[in-house]
C-alpha cells in the first residue's frame, strides 16, 4: 500500500537508527492512542534490537489491559531513568507526562515528541507534530512503515486499537480515505476484527453502567425538548464511587438525545465549586458566548465553566443564560 | 482501487444493461443495509437512464430520512406494480418484502435477487448471494463499479450508510481489509464522515432511552456476576409505547457488562407468551443446549426460547436450568 511519508518523520527515524537506548513514554491517564502507541512503537524498537523501556506515570486501564504488549508498559519509577533518547507519543505538553514521569525523565539528553494534537508544546529536540493525523498511532503506522521494520500482529494490535478508539471507530472527522486503508492493511496482519471490537467497546463495567443509570434517571429535558441537563452532586458521586473518568464524559450521554440542542452537565467538584461542561449541537447557539458570561470559556459547540457557588445556584443561573440563548437563537 | 468482481455479478449487469423498467425493492422493517442499497442501486439505474422505482413494504425509518434519495423510497402500493426487473436487495427470502409487496409484485417478469445473507432462498431467476460480503451494499459497490456508474455525492452516502450499519461501524467479523479500502473510497467521492456518523449513531431518541433506562433499573446480576437478566411485561412496554424494533436488541445492553458470561431477557409477547433471548459469552456455556431443553433453539452463543407460561414461572425455570449451566461449566 502507497503511503505519504511525512518530512518530520525522517528526522525521527535518523534519530532511531542512530541510538540504542529508548524510553517510550505517553501522556498520564492514557487513552487507547496513548496505549496502542507505546507498545506499538516499543516493538518497532525492539525488533531494531534496540533497548527499550515503556512507561507512563499511570496504570495501563483495565479496558485497554487485553493487548499484547500492555503488561510490558511499566510505571515510571521514582528517581532518574537512564536512556539516551526520550520518545513521548501522543502527548501535547512535557508536564502531561506526569508529575513523577517529568521528575524522573528531566536528565533525558533527548527528548522526541510524536504526536497529533494541534496544541503540542513541541518541547522535543526533535518534533513531530502532524496535527491533521486522526491519531499518532496513524503517524507511528508511517514511521514503522519508513522504518522497515516488518508489523507483527502485537505492532498491528496495537495500532489498530489507537487508531480505532481515536477515531470514534472510524467515525470522527479525521477519518480519511488513508486511515480506512491504514486500519484494513492493520486488519490484514493479524488483527481479529471481531474479538478486537469486542474488547474495546463491548465490555463495560458495572460502574461506569450505575453512573449512566443515575443520569438516565436523573436528567431533565426542557425548553420543549431543545434542552437536557444532568447535575452531579458530592454525595452521589461519592455513593457511586465514580473516579474522574466514570464522569468525564456525560455530556456524550445526554447530547445524543434527538431533539436536544443543548446538554449540559453540572459536577459538584468539592463543596462550592461546580463544573460546568455544555454542548450545543445548532451553530445557531454558541456554547463559548454563554460560558463567557460566567468567565469560562471553549468553542461555539462545546464550552466549559467552572463557578464558586452552591450546586443548586450555579445551575440555575446558567441555565437561565441557556435558555435565553435557545430561545433568542431558536426562537 | 483494484477489487474482485464476483463472476454471479456480470449476469447481473447484463440484465440490467438489457432492461429498460426496474424496481428495486428491499426487506421490509428495513435496516441501514436495505434502506442504504436501496438509494444506492436505485441511483445507478437513474443515471444509467433507466426507469426505476424504489419501494419498500414499510416506511423509511427515522434515522435513515436523512439520506439523501431516501425520500424517493415509495411504500410498495397495493395492486400490481409494473416493471420488467424487480431487483430484490438485502432480502434472504421472497416473503420477507412484506406482505402486501409480495401480491404487488407477484407478476414480475424476470426477479434479480443481490444478496449477502447466507440463508438466501435463491428466489430469483438471477441470484447472486454473496455470504462472505460484509453488506450488501458491499456487493452493489462492485456492481457499482462494474457497470462504470459514476460514484456520486448520493450514492457513496447511501453505499457507506449501508456498509457502516452492517458492520458496526467496522467492528464485525466480516470486515476485511477490502471492506475499509472500499469504505475509504466512499469517504473521497462525497461523504462527510462527521455528519454522516452523528446522523447514524448519535442520535438516540428520547423512547430508545427509556427503554434503556428501564433495562438499568431492572436488570439483575447474579451467579457472582457471570449471569446478568431482564424482564419485560406487557404493562412495562404499554407504558414505553416500546415497539418491537425498541426492544430487539435489549440483550445486547446487558450482554456488554464486565464479568457477564450469559445474558437473558424474558419478554411477555401476549399474556402467557414469553420469548427468551439468552447470550453467551464463554463458549463453555452453550446456551443452544438450554434452549433445547425447552424446545427452543439457536447457536452455542445466541440462542432462543418461546414458553407458555406466565412471565415469572417461565423465567425462574430457564434462569434455573442457566444457573447450572453456568455452575457445571464454570465452577
């Protein structure tokens, strides 16, 4: 298969061919990109007979633990680490890497940032930030590819999985005619479609399906459907025993809705201090202009707040403000 | 992009190409797959000059209006339908267009039957069924294709909508390499991948909801967490105004969890009349073998049951006989 060989990337695989000891790290709290990439440019090293450490400040998550390779990544031990080359994948700024990652690897004598996200600190000696890949397991697919070095179905695996969960499943809007071929080359090389699937999407804990349960049953709908909101106090949170992630992205779950073109959520994150997350779903209302009033601030579809006041209050004064925007723009 | 073309396809360009009148027609309760290769194929005629009409026995679902082409989608009429080719799409049965299809379009001169479901009764004078094809729409790309019809705007929308329903969104078994190449090449003739996967999958109306919510709150786990089960009665669904499409798939909501190895619904039909759907998750539970015991039937890891009987005695005997499938197989 004909692939574009990105310039940056040259500069990267120079850098590999002529080192041999490797740290390759992600940004904290990873993501499926973040795992997939890690392991899949630790095998590619690995396979060049290079040395290579794979690490990251958190646990690999549970969801993400079934891909070969993930028991290999190891959390960043307390102290210096000791490599000549630094490789951070898919991570925007130095300090995502992590409290303890940032202390550890501060000595590294070169640091090479791989990564798609527009915002990249570009904080390597050498950069590669392609910000129009749909994930840097996309960008790593050319460079194992630049590299030569065969993709094993543990490369494969690994890819496929940070490509997929990037994309949504192939679903959002950098899901270019190359990344559907990229994926079916990764399919072609030892991927089980099916069981792979399987696992990213359909297991679910139990926990994050009591938290979906607690906003199906606690959400309200307004403004004639056009309208859906969800509030999380302490205490519920706290009865479900949700950790930042299990809560990270109700907003998802509301805005689905059809109808609705507005969702937001409002978290109690401690007493007195509530987040805000909106999304709007008509370009007629811009979410930014609302969080404004209350100096938050992000994108005209997706915009957040974070206001010091009583969960009860807060919401109520934002919610005003939305529904003066609806009913303005929507008439 | 180089594909195979299947042989069974050249007779069907050489019926269409010596043919002037066509309807193309579907299953009726139709899916993306139907509705998608209906637009799809209906499109190609048109463009190759010929008289098409596309029916179906049942209305264009709500989440498929937004196709564009699916407004010309007629409902099959009652009395004869005129047309020298009635080309069935998506269909494993002549029966299953509907029954008011059937009568309208028993007088067919020539029936051409493009198909992937493996169980296809070969009812037309030209069939190509196609089992390992992930989509029909898959097969009518190649016959696209085939016929050197211009891919356009309306056409790669609806071939996509079809490919991406039938496999998940590319997560099923059938999907092959070719399968994203082809997708891939949809994706550069016109679709908008954003738009086009936030009108198929993300956006849940408010019913399908309440049906899930109702699943969260009711459903059991027990059997340490390996067997996971819902009940639905006639009252519950009189009061969701759940239709039969809002309820097919529940099984899958409580399938998904962490730990579940076997997941059943228990689904008052009539009074009396219960419809059980169990899945399996480990292929040491074969819940075939169950169903069998209650002269039900199905696959070691999908099966079905229908029992007279009222609702509770019909689920405590099958949970019964589950629980010790699940104990003598997993301890």
């Amino acid at each position: 298969m004909m692939i574009d060989i990105p310039e940056a990337l040259v500069s990267v695989a120079d850098v590999i061919r002529s080192h041999e000891r490797f740290v390759v790290i992600a940004h904290f709290r990873p993501d499926g990109d973040a795992i997939g990439s890690t392991i899949a440019l630790g095998h590619a090293l690995q396979a060049m007979g290079k040395q290579v450490r794979m690490l990251n400040e958190d646990p690999v998550p549970e969801r993400y633990a079934f891909l070969q390779g993930s028991d290999e990544i190891g959390r960043t031990p307390r102290g210096p680490v000791d490599a000549e080359v630094v490789i951070s994948v898919d991570n925007g700024a130095w300090k995502r890497l992590g409290d303890r990652s940032v202390v550890s690897l501060a000595n590294a004598p070169l640091v090479v940032n791989i990564d798609h996200h527009g915002s990249n600190e570009c904080f390597g000696a050498v950069n590669c930030v392609l910000p129009d890949e749909a994930a840097t397991g996309c960008i790593l697919y050319k460079l194992i590819r630049l590299l030569e070095v065969p993709i094993t179905p543990v490369i494969a695996n690994a890819l496929y999985a940070a490509i997929s969960t990037d994309t949504g499943s192939f679903q959002y809007e950098k899901t270019t005619p190359e990344v559907m071929r990229m994926a079916g080359d990764l399919l072609s090389k030892g991927v089980n479609v099916m069981e792979m699937n399987r696992m990213l999407y359909q297991e679910v804990s139990w926990k994050s399906l009591m938290v979906t349960r607690e906003v199906l049953n606690g959400m309200v709908l307004e403004e004639d459907g056009r309208l859906c909101w969800f509030s999380l106090d302490l205490e519920t949170k706290g009865r479900l025993n949700a950790s930042p992630d299990d809560v990270a992205d109700l907003v998802d779950s509301i805005r689905v809705i059809r109808g609705v073109k507005v969702a937001a959520i409002f978290e109690e994150m401690e007493p007195g201090v509530i987040r805000v997350s909106m999304r709007s779903k008509d370009a007629r209302v811009n979410v930014a202009k609302i969080a404004e009033e209350f100096h938050g601030g992000g994108h005209a579809l997706a915009a957040g707040i974070r206001i010091r006041r009583p969960l009860a209050e807060a919401r109520e004064c934002v919610l005003q403000a939305i529904r003066v925007a609806c009913r303005k723009a929507l008439g």
